[in-house]
C-alpha cells in the first residue's frame, strides 16, 4: 500500500484528521514472539472519530499456560470453539487495509502477527505501523516508565482494565491523538517520519538473510522474470504461482506469491515444496 503521507498534507491541518490509522493489541499463551495468539483486537479512527471497532478470540491449538490467564485472563474454555488464528486473520487484514497501524511496544505484536500469518499462509501487510511506546520515548517525556497505563494515566486516557487485546487497542489509539493533541510540535514530526520511511512493519521484520539453494534461486528467476512456478506440495495438487517475495523468519523460509485459484495470495514455506519448475 502507498504510505497514508504520501501526498502532502494542506497547510497546517493536524496529521491525525486526514490519515486513518487502526490501533491493534494482541493477547498471547506467553511473553515470547513465538508464542501463539489467543485474542486479537483492532480500532479504526480518523482523527477523533471512531470509525470501526474489530476483536476475535483465537483458539491457539494448546493449551493456555496459568500464567498466560493470569495476565489476560483468557482461560481455554474462552477459546473452545472459536477459529484458529488461520480463520479470523483474513477479516483483519481487511479491517485494516488502507490505514496506519498503531500499537504499543508494537514490535511483539507485529511479531507475533508475522508468524502466525504466515503459518497461515498469508501475505504480510504492507502496512506502516507506529509504536506509541516508542513515541513516547523520542519524546523523552517525564515519566515513571514508558507502560500503556503509565502513559494513559499522564495523558487523561481512561484505561481501566488492561491485558485485553480490545481495551489496550482502544487506550493506544487515544494515547496517539492524546500526544498530536498535547504534544504536537514534538509527535507530528516523528509520525511523519514513522509513516514515509517505513521505520516499523511487518515486512521489515521478515529481512532476515535468505538461504542461497537450488530452490531459492529458481523463485529469485522466476520473480524477475515475472514467470509462474509450478510447485508440488505433499499431499496436495501441484500449484501455479507467480512469486512475489521471500522471507525468512524463525528460522523458516516463505515464499509470498499470486495464485490462480483462491486464495490469491499464499505464503508457502519452501521447505514443504517438494518440486518446482518454472512454466
């Protein structure tokens, strides 16, 4: 997606009323970026009008650890029953496609989105995002510590309970206006700079260094060349996509590509492709 800044803004009018952003939380079965995603919750705003509210709880597959519900307080029979993270993921992606994401410590939560997307066979999202943690630090303001509820606290946003993924979307989204709002001079610049150079997204986080191999370079010719690959996968028919990236992440390799038939758009791990030729 272009970036939300990509066309000048007119005159002085505050950079929160003309770009939509979605603020985004994640609740998980630990405190680790490979753990596995339990609830997922996403608030569209422009300015300060709300536009849209989204949240899923996600049956991670395992079991939830006592010390994951004692944080959150999501337990496994709130999951039972619900979608995996494979069926609720592609309704997210259309909630915020088009905006600027927006999340506190968002590094964990992109991380965690990344894997589980792609476990899924989806595309990561082109999206920006911002990190009102770290916004909060550029800004050094005098704080106890840099927490959401430390932060909502010293700017009036009502926080009440934290640790679900809908409530801490919401305090995100209104610590971002809060901070456009009181601390303009010092936020607009850094959210300018956060949306057009692509500081923090999900596609940066996949860069980690790709594997040279046969494989690997028949999909590299393939994408400059712009030619399908047909590749046979186990237990399913062959496949013709025309690839569009590589990533690696958490020690993975996963080719993003177009497909003829739905879904349009995989993500495949290479090491489950058991033949490929180009068309």
């Amino acid at each position: 997606m272009a970036s939300p800044l990509s066309r000048p803004l007119a005159g002085n009018h505050p950079v929160f009323a003309e770009v939509p952003f979605v603020a985004f939380d994640t609740e998980t079965t630990g405190l680790h970026t490979t753990d596995r995603l339990v609830e997922l919750a996403a608030v569209r705003f422009r300015g300060d009008v709300v536009e849209g509210e989204w949240s899923a709880l996600v049956d991670p597959g395992l079991p939830i650890p006592t010390a994951a519900t004692a944080i959150h307080g999501i337990r496994g029979a709130d999951v039972a029953g619900c979608p995996e993270a494979a069926g609720v993921l592609p309704s997210f992606l259309s909630f915020i496609q088009g905006a600027a994401l927006v999340a506190h410590n968002a590094p964990f939560d992109v991380r965690v989105l990344a894997l589980e997307l792609l476990k899924a066979g989806l595309p990561l999202p082109e999206n920006p995002v911002l990190d009102t943690c770290a916004l909060s630090r550029r800004m050094e303001l005098v704080v106890p510590d840099h927490r959401l509820a430390t932060l909502a606290q010293a700017f009036g946003v009502p926080h009440g309970r934290g640790h679900r993924a809908l409530a801490d979307a919401r305090v995100a989204g209104s610590l971002l206006r809060a901070y456009l709002r009181d601390q303009r001079d010092a936020t607009e610049p850094l959210v300018r700079r956060a949306l057009t150079r692509d500081l923090l997204s999900f596609r940066l986080y996949a860069d980690g260094p790709v594997p040279e191999g046969p494989l690997v370079s028949l999909v590299r010719r393939a994408r400059a060349e712009q030619r399908p690959l047909v590749v046979g996968l186990a237990g399913a028919a062959p496949l013709r996509v025309v690839p569009r990236d590589l990533y690696a992440v958490g020690g993975c390799v996963y080719l993003e590509g177009d497909c003829w038939q739905p879904p349009w758009v995989r993500t495949l791990r290479v090491d489950r492709i058991t033949a490929a030729r180009l068309e």
